[in-house]
C-alpha cells in the first residue's frame, strides 16, 4: 500500500479529521490533503509528525502501524525485526 492510502486508513482509523490532523501535527491541512492525494511524498521528518499526531489519544494506532506508514513513504521503521 502507498503512503496516501495508508495514511488516509490511519487517520480515518483515529478518528481524526485533516484539520484535526494538520492542528496536532503542524502542517498545512492542504499538505496533508495532497499527501493523501498522492501528489506530495514526505520526508521522515513529517512522517513522523503525522505519526505522532495520529496516536495522540488514540490507543486505535500500533507501533505497527507507524512503521507501516514509514515504510510506505520509503523510509525505515522504526522498529527492525
């Protein structure tokens, strides 16, 4: 799975709307958008932004699940198996 899908699965898995999303993380609610969109890639660096806006008061989101969205945007987990 890409990074727009996966990060569009996770955010809508915590319940949290893009304006929400962009609040918690940082980033322009319109960024967000075209990552969804798959026209934007994005760095580790914002990845994990988003990452840890999505698990903020959501128990919905695993380690798993992080890595899976880091991996999808071509950069390495966090975890190593």
């Amino acid at each position: 799975m890409e990074l727009a899908a996966t990060l569009k699965r996770l955010r809508l898995k915590s319940h949290k709307s893009i304006y929400e999303l962009a609040k918690l993380s940082g980033l322009d609610p319109a960024f967000i958008g075209r990552i969804e969109a798959g026209t934007r890639g994005a760095s580790r660096e914002t990845v994990l932004r988003l990452a840890f806006a999505l698990v903020y008061n959501c128990d919905a989101i695993t380690l798993h699940d992080i890595d899976g969205l880091l991996q999808d945007a071509e950069h390495a987990p966090l975890v190593r198996v």
